[in-house]
C-alpha cells in the first residue's frame, strides 16, 4: 500500500520534508506510519493533529491504499 503523507509548519521542518509517499503494510495505522517513519519520538508528533483525506483522524485510524495523510502541529497566532 502506498499513503502519501503531507507535513505542515514544524511537523515540516522536523520530518525534512513537505510530502512524502509511504509504502506501508495491510493493517497500518497513523501511530504505526510514525513509528515506521522513525518520527513518533519527536515532540511536535506527539502534539500534532491528523487528517485522513481531509477529516480527523486518531492515531488509531487505519490507513488504506491511496489515503493522503495530513501532519498538522499545534500552530500559534491570533
């Protein structure tokens, strides 16, 4: 299975990318993308929301063939 995941603001910087295209297992979940990606020991992952194809997702949601997975941080502003 292929997901492509897309990093915003910190969650940008720390995973050094903008997007990526992930080859992941059957079964996969955003928790296990993280920790397979080696990010889920970064605070800013720990603190960050996520979009599955554009609606909230926990970090148990299962993810599927051609899910776009979006890594929002806590962002700051008024």
């Amino acid at each position: 299975m292929r997901v492509r995941v897309r990093y915003f603001a910190a969650a940008k910087a720390a995973a050094g990318v903008a997007e990526e295209l992930r080859d992941v297992d059957s079964g996969c979940t955003v928790d296990d993308l993280l920790v397979t990606a080696g990010l889920a020991s970064l605070p800013v992952f720990g603190r960050s929301t996520f979009l599955v194809n554009g609606v909230a997702a926990a970090r148990t949601q299962p993810l599927y063939d051609g899910d776009t997975l979006d890594v929002l941080p806590p962002f700051a502003g008024g």
